[in-house]
C-alpha cells in the first residue's frame, strides 16, 4: 500500500472521530499516535519521528506569539464580567432606540464596540441575547431580525482585532499578526456597516418589524444621557485605540499591548467598582479554560501533521491543490468552499489547525498574498459561528431566548446575516486593497 493511502486514511480516520463528538484535541494526538506504528512497521519512516514529536510539542510552548492569546482572553473576560456589555447596550439602546430599527443599530453598535474591546464571542451573544432580546420582542420587533442581528453582531469579535482567531490564523500562516491585524479592521468594520444597512432597509420597508421606542421609553434628559454615554464609551475606546494603535504605530508587540489590554481591564474593572475576588476568579478560570483548549488542539495538531508529514501527505495535498484546474482562481474556490461547508459541523479553531496547514504552503507556491489570504479565511471562519446546525452563536443564543423563539427561528433569523457574509467575503476577494490599506 502507498503512502498516499495511509496519509488519506489518516485524514478520513480524524474526521470520523471528530464527527462522532470526540475531542478534537484528543482525536488529533490520538490518530498520531495510531499510525505512527503503522508507518514504522510498513518502512515509511523510523523511530526516530517519535524523538521530533516532543521537540515539536515544546516549540509550541516556546511561542511568543501565542502568548497574546491568555492576554487578550482574559482582557476580554475581565470586561465583560465587569458590566461593561450592560452599560454599553443600555446606553445605546436608549441613543438609538427613538429610531425605527434603533435598537437592532444598537445592537450592531454594541457588537462592534465589544468585538474591539473583547473578542469574547460567547459572552457577548448571550450578553446581547439576555438584555436586548426581551426588549426588543416587547416593542414588536420580528423575531427574526431580532434573534438574527444578536447573533450575526456578536461575531463580529471573530474578524475585528484583537482577535484570538486572527493570532491562530498568523501563527499558522506565518505572519506578522499586527499585520493580520491592520488588514483585518476595515473588512470586519465594512461587514457591520452591512449588517446595520441591513437593518435600515428593513426598517424602511417592513417597519412593523422594527418598530422605534414608544415616546414613554424615550430618555427625556438629553445632557444626562449624552454625559452617560461620553462616560460608558470613552473608557473602553481609549483602551481599544492604546491596544490597537501601539501594535499598529509597531510601539508594542501584540503580547505586550494584549498584556497591557489585560491591565487595562483590571484598571477600568476597579474604576467602576467592580472588581471583585469572584469576579476576578472567574476571569482566570474563563481564560485558563480557553487558553488551555487552544494549546492542546495545537499540540495535537502538530503531532498530527508531523506524522502526516512523515507519510508525505503534506506533499500529497500540495500537488492536489497547486494543479487543480483554474491555477489560484480554482484553489481559492475550493480552500473556501470547503472551509464553508467545515464551518456547519466543526469549530472554528477545528479547521484553523486541522486544513490551514494544509492550505498555506498551497497558497505560497502560488503566489497568493498571505495576509490577505488570511483576512478572507477569517472571514471565511466567521460563518462557521452562524451556519446550522452547529454554529455555536445560534447555542449561545438559544440557551437564554425566551419560550416563545424555537430554534428554528433562530436559524432562519440569520440567513440574511449568512448572505451579508458571503457579500463581504467577495468584496474582500474582489477588492484586495480593503485588506491593503492599512498596511502600506
């Protein structure tokens, strides 16, 4: 038997597993370690792969830039638990609320500002889902658009930096992540200036589906909520533009401005009165869990593509992938098609290890720009957080709707915002220099 067929069957065995609900981290490591006799005992490599397994584990542990990931994790963690997504929703739900559609913009709004502030995507949907759901049901808002624009908003965290996505995504590409990270701000701010034209045009045309606030729920002390609002935005903005500007002018490094977001946090948490020991607790506990998963499906992926080096599988994938008909055209059809199609079963952080290395050195040999790959496949990822039947907004938001939302509404309350996706994916691909802009 050839190394071509114990390579796909390594492939086709992790995907198995996977699919039956195994640990990905588990399931990857495992599959390593089940065909590394194999290859052995069939003479396709020798023992001494097992002596490059730990010092593979260790460079992996030895990376600085994964470091970031713990920072930003518990920078976004710390704000959360600390009632800032509370503040900034009630705020702008009373701002934009005398509109028609003005608490589906606030949402929007709040989504974008969170998805700089924390990246948290979990926590941000069930945030939005737990505050602005009931209200926005309550004045009459279609259930659709309501369920639709909590989900599709608190992605945003996924494309805007910083982004624990966009850190995997460079360290596998290879890349600088501030790079990642400049390319990767004015695609994920077009993408909610979508979403909120969506909203607008909704409200225009059907506006018994995104009614405005009844005159009773309307702030009547103008200087008293815009004096609520320079308070609730302006903390979170200048620790977003400190973060992001220092790796942006190339002052700090993304560990060390994700450090100094971290501090950041604390800081704000304490200036509110809110950092407490539970919450604080609860903010370790948060990134621990996060930053260990992330490792360990790291680890694992490493372990696998080294014995699926050692089959020369990597080769395999390669010539697959570089002679498919179409040149680039063809390979980014297909890297993108089936990143989409992942994306309804599997994780985000599941297809980053599991088919980006797989990708990448297909995308160099022909010539493709790799951070602008990498924007278009963060992008790409970000559809897996909304397609049924696994995307894990849909779960964040399900568990905190009210009775009267199914499951199935929520499905079909995102198709626009899946659609809006696909529009801004092609835009990127169409229009290289939204990626471009902020680098040069």
């Amino acid at each position: 038997m050839s190394e071509g067929f114990f390579a796909g069957a390594m492939f086709l065995t992790l995907l198995v597993l996977i699919f039956s609900g195994y640990p990905v981290a588990f399931a990857l490591a495992g599959v390593a370690l089940l065909f590394i006799p194999i290859g052995i005992g069939f003479d396709f490599f020798g023992p001494s792969l097992l002596q490059a397994l730990p010092q593979s584990v260790f460079a992996t542990m030895e990376n600085y830039t994964l470091l970031a990931v713990p920072y930003f994790v518990f920078m976004g963690n710390m704000l959360e638990r600390s009632g800032l997504a509370e503040d900034l929703l009630k705020t702008m739900g009373q701002v934009f609320g005398p509109l028609r559609g003005g608490l589906a913009l606030s949402v929007v709004a709040v989504g974008t500002l969170l998805a700089a502030a924390t990246g948290v995507i979990g926590a941000t949907v069930v945030t939005m889902g737990l505050i602005s759901l009931p209200v926005m049901l309550r004045y009459g808002y279609s259930k659709y658009l309501a369920t639709g624009v909590i989900a599709a908003s608190g992605t945003l965290g996924q494309i805007i930096p910083p982004s624990v996505v966009l850190i995997v995504l460079a360290d596998q590409l290879s890349i600088s992540v501030g790079d990642l990270f400049r390319g990767s701000l004015l695609p994920g701010l077009i993408l909610a200036g979508m979403y909120a034209v969506y909203v607008i045009i909704v409200a225009l045309f059907r506006p018994q589906a995104a009614p405005a606030l009844p005159p009773s729920e309307r702030p009547e002390n103008m200087r008293r909520l815009l004096l609520r609002v320079l308070l609730v935005m302006l903390p979170p903005l200048l620790l977003i533009m400190v973060v992001l500007g220092s790796i942006f002018l190339g002052i700090a490094t993304p560990t060390e401005a994700g450090a100094f977001g971290a501090l950041g946090a604390v800081i704000l948490a304490a200036l509110n009165g809110r950092l407490k020991l539970k919450t604080l607790i609860e903010t370790m506990d948060g990134t621990l869990r996060l930053t260990a998963m992330v490792l360990m499906i790291l680890i694992g992926s490493r372990a696998f593509s080294l014995v699926f080096r050692g089959f020369n599988g990597d080769l395999w994938i390669e010539d697959l992938l570089t002679n498919l008909p179409g040149g680039e055209i063809g390979f980014l059809l297909l890297a993108n098609l089936a990143i989409f199609i992942l994306g309804f079963f599997i994780d985000f952080f599941e297809i980053a290890f599991i088919v980006l290395p797989l990708l990448a050195p297909a995308a160099q040999i022909l010539g493709i720009d790799p951070v602008w790959f990498g924007v278009l496949i963060a992008m790409n990822l970000q559809t897996s957080f909304l397609t049924p039947p696994f995307g894990f907004a849909l779960f964040y938001l399900r568990g905190v709707t009210p009775p009267p939302i199914t499951t199935t509404d929520i499905y079909r309350g995102v198709v626009p915002f899946i659609c809006i996706q696909i529009l801004g994916l092609l835009a990127v691909y169409f229009y290289p220099q939204l990626v471009h802009v902020l680098i040069r």
